[in-house]
C-alpha cells in the first residue's frame, strides 16, 4: 500500500483526482495540437509534456482566486489551473478572433487573461520575470495578500531578465516565487553545457532567497515546496527560487527536429518516468483512481478535446482590418 502523501500535505481525495485530471487535460489538448499541426491545420506547437506535474502541482499550490501567474509558453498546466478552458487554448492554437490572449495576433502558448490573472507573455524569453517582480512589488506597497508566480525554463535562467527580477525581488524582500521548469534543453543545448554550477538553484543564494530543487515528475513534492514559499512570502519574508526537474518528452517546438541533438535512447528512459503514468500509479495504489472512475475521466476529456478542436476549428478569424485595432491612436 502506498504512503498516503497527499493527506499529510492536507489534500483530500478529490483534490489529488483534480491534480490528476488537469495534468491529463494538458496531455490530451497537446497530443490533440501535434495533430493538428501534423495535419496543416494549426501553425505551431511548442508543448508541455513531461512538464505537467510541475505545472499543476505548484499552481494547486497558490490561491487561484488571488495570485498572479505569468507563464512561459509551455504552461498549459499553469493556465489551465488558473481557469483558461480548453476552448480558448485551442482558439489560440487555431489563431481565431475569439483567442482570448491576443486575438489571433500572437503564436500560440503567449498566454495572457486578465480575469484569471495571467499576466500576457511576449517573445523574448525571460521578459516574465520583472513583470512578476513588479505585481509583488505592487502587492507589497498595496499591502495585499498575495504572490505573484513565475515560470521560465532553465536556458531562460542565464538571461539578464533573471538576473535583473531575482536581485531586486531580493533586495526587496517581494512576495514572489520563481519557478524554473528544468526541462534539460534550451532548444538543443543540454543543461551542463548552460550552467557553470551543477543546480539553478544554487543562484539562489546570490539574490538573498531561499532555494530548492525537487522532482519536477511528482506533483506532491512541487505542491509542498510552492505552498511552503507562499507562506513565507505572505510572511512577509520574501521571494523563492524553486528549480523543477523534468525531462521535454517532445522535440523543442513543431519546427524542431530533436534527433539531431539526442539520442531516442534517452527520450524513452525519460518516459519511464512520465508523471502522467507515475501519478495515476500513486492514485490507483491508493483506490482513489479506480478503473471506473478511469475510464469516467478519459471519456470526459476526450469529449472536452473534441469539443475544443469543433469549436475552434469552425470559429470565424478576425476581420483584416482588425489588424489595425490597438496600435493607433483612435
């Protein structure tokens, strides 16, 4: 019988089936796109699997009602958690008028919702980082009680932006948590050929925070190291550094061909420890993820899939001289 982990770290039942559930929902939605793309229907794909324990573990981890996120382009775990629909994600994915985060402007995964507080992402990598310092800087001088959350990949963490973002959060002691999702590559350089040190977290100490690296394939141990952050920085005794271990089961985006850069041997020993079979194997040890409930679930998000790509699919575009909307004085 598997230690019951969830409950000492105050999930219930229900909860850990709903982890589980969204990590299956970003699975389901970014096979769907690879598809999609594969077939000449959506542009471009840059995904998400392998990272979704991550992703959701620390998002269950916040208040998803009062904190801010902004994400980097591969979140779908992260945006999903904070109440963007599968609906939307494939809008976006389809470049549809109705995308809520550009309106069919920007390429896919540059996440941005005003009503769920996701912070709108752009291009340059790492531009995140002193977005999400300056809504906990805000936060602070507006006394709120809330952080303000932020994802990057660890190529992203050898930017100025990181550097700029984490030394000031530092010295202003600002309720903010970094996250950075170690995926092993930045496009096709691997990690020891990115870092002098061994861990990103080790940075940590330069910028006067706490840091931690975790298992980025066990959502529990992510949710239990964010929600511990969010303590302290309502504490009022500043920011995280949190470096999440992971592997990039797929090719860096849709226009990447990772063959030439590693070797399938290791792509099929990192999916022995794919979060989406190793979570669902606690859950089943535990009879919550019973074969029933299973099946219940799968079918539901198949059908959400289905609908998602109907709906997106048969969606107008926006009118070309929408083109012109925001970018000139009217």
């Amino acid at each position: 019988m598997a230690t019951n982990r969830h409950e000492e770290l105050g999930l219930s039942n229900e909860q850990v089936l709903e982890m589980y559930r969204t990590m299956l929902l970003a699975r389901k939605l970014d096979e769907r796109m690879w598809l999609l793309n594969r077939a000449g229907k959506i542009p471009f794909v840059i995904s998400c699997q392998g990272q979704e324990a991550a992703q959701v573990g620390a998002s269950f981890a916040l208040n998803r009602t009062e904190d801010y996120v902004a994400p980097y382009y591969r979140d779908m775990g992260v945006v999903l958690a904070f109440g963007m629909t599968a609906r939307e994600l494939m809008l976006s994915a389809f470049a549809k008028a109705e995308d809520p985060n550009s309106g069919g402007r920007q390429m896919p995964s540059h996440f941005g919702q005003k009503k769920n507080r996701i912070l709108t992402g752009s291009s340059p990598v790492t531009t995140q980082v002193p977005h999400a310092v300056g809504v906990a800087l805000a936060a602070k001088m507006e006394k709120k009680d809330l952080v303000s959350f932020v994802t990057l990949g660890e190529g992203s963490s050898n930017q100025g932006d990181f550097h700029e973002g984490l030394n000031f959060a530092g010295v202003h002691k600002l309720p903010v948590i970094t996250m950075v999702e170690n995926n092993k590559y930045a496009i096709s350089v691997p990690s020891n050929k990115q870092l002098g040190n061994e861990k990103v977290s080790d940075r940590a100490l330069g910028y006067g925070m706490p840091g931690f690296t975790v298992d980025g394939n066990d959502p529990l141990e992510v949710y239990k190291i964010v929600k511990e952050a969010r303590e302290r920085a309502l504490n009022g005794e500043g920011p995280t550094l949190v470096e999440a271990v992971s592997y990039r089961l797929t090719a860096h985006s849709s226009d990447d061909d990772d063959r030439a850069y590693r070797d399938k041997e290791e792509v099929d020993e990192a999916k022995k420890l794919d979060s989406i079979f190793t979570f669902a194997t606690y859950l089943k040890e535990l009879d919550i993820l019973t074969d029933e409930i299973e099946v219940q679930i799968t079918n539901e998000i198949n059908n959400i899939v289905n609908d998602a790509t109907d709906y997106a699919e048969n969606a107008p575009y926006a009118e070309p001289e929408d083109a012109l909307k925001y970018v000139y004085e009217e």
